[in-house]
C-alpha cells in the first residue's frame, strides 16, 4: 500500500497562564488499502482494495491552572473515507464506507497535583481519562456483513508521596473495568457458533480493572 499525507500545525506558548496549544489538520490518500476479512468459518484474511482517503485534526492544550496543579486536554477528529472499494468490493464493502478500525472521535483529559508536605516529602495525585469512540469492523465475507466496535471510556489514577529519590505510589488502572474491542483475532483451530450457527468472534480487550502498590528508588 502507498500513503501520501499531507499536514498543517502550530503551537502556541501562552505565558500567561502558562498554556502550551498544539493543533492541527490533515490529509491523507491511501492507495491499496489493507483491510481484514473474516470468514463464515471464523477464520481471517487481508485483501488489498483500492483507494481511500483521510480527513482530520488534533488539538491539545497542557498547562498550569496554579502552582501545584497541571492541566491536560485534547481531542481529536478523523474523517475515514473508501473512495474505491477496488476488490473490496467483492466482500460487500461499499463505496463511502469507513476504513475498518479507525475512531472517528478520541479525547483525553488528565490533571496532577503535586504539594509539598513536610520537609523533603512531597504528595502526588494524578487522573487520566481517554474516551476512543465507535469503529467498523467487517464480518462474514462475502455477505458484506459489518459490525460496529463500541466506543469506550478508560480512567487511571495514581496517588503517593516521593522523597528525593524515592517514591511510594498507589497506581490504579483500567478503574471502570471496561472490556473494550481493541482488535478482532482469527481463530486458529475450530470457531465457536451460537445457536443460531453464527460464529462468535474473539477479540483482544484489556485487563481488568488493577492496583498496584510500587516502590521505586532512583540511583
């Protein structure tokens, strides 16, 4: 496959108070796309189709809302377009379709705070959320079949103390215990159907939600 991406950007520095803005849009012409197919049977292949195109931007904004606290947000928007299917088309994927795979939308947000406590001992708290919206996924080849990916929501949390150089943390992640659809796999041996005889896909998703107490030391 061939990529001709085409990017425009700026960053400003705001002194005052003290905010970094990235932002920037783009284009992209994709020839020979790649896309996976899965089988009735359950298993997956790759046909390379014809042409696609992308349309999108990003904007992020980091700073520092006081002294003790930093701020994090961004967003990002993609417009996925299959101009021509090309062999694609002989597994159902019609002219206008997204690309398998792509959000249209993500979004981040993350804080830390940070104060002194006594001494040399210094206390942390930090969050993180990121939101990755809904994407095509195609199923049963030769039907044009097409199933959509849920959009899904993911938070983490850290909490501590460090003293120069070490540092305690309860570090907290994946806290909504989301089980998202990061990617279809194909079976390697026999698929498994429901009752109606239709297969059931495997998917990779993410561990549950976890903490973890850690103790590191710099040297």
């Amino acid at each position: 496959d061939t990529l001709w991406s085409y990017e425009a950007g700026t960053k400003i520095q705001l002194s005052d108070p003290g905010l970094l803005v990235t932002a920037d849009g783009f284009h992209i012409d994709w020839s020979n796309i790649q896309q996976q197919v899965a089988l009735p049977c359950g298993s997956y292949f790759d046909i390379n189709g014809g042409r696609a195109k992308i349309d999108g931007g990003e904007l992020e904004v980091v700073g520092y809302a006081s002294r003790s606290l930093q701020l994090r947000l961004g967003a990002g928007y993609e417009k996925t377009n299959m101009t021509d299917p090309g062999a694609l088309g002989l597994v159902g994927l019609p002219a206008g379709s997204r690309i398998m795979g792509v959000p249209a939308w993500t979004a981040t947000a993350g804080a830390v705070y940070r104060r002194p406590l006594s001494g040399a001992v210094s206390g942390f708290l930090s969050a993180d959320y990121s939101f990755t919206g809904n994407s095509q996924s195609l199923l049963n080849g030769g039907a044009g079949a097409m199933s959509t990916r849920p959009s899904y929501s993911l938070v983490d949390a850290r909490i501590g103390i460090d003293w120069d150089p070490s540092e305690l943390s309860l570090n907290g992640s994946n806290l909504t215990n989301a089980r998202p659809n990061l990617g279809d796999i194909g079976y390697v041996g026999y698929a498994q159907y429901t009752a109606a005889g239709v297969v059931i896909p495997q998917v990779a998703t993410l561990r549950p939600a976890t903490l973890i107490v850690e103790y590191s030391r710099s040297f």
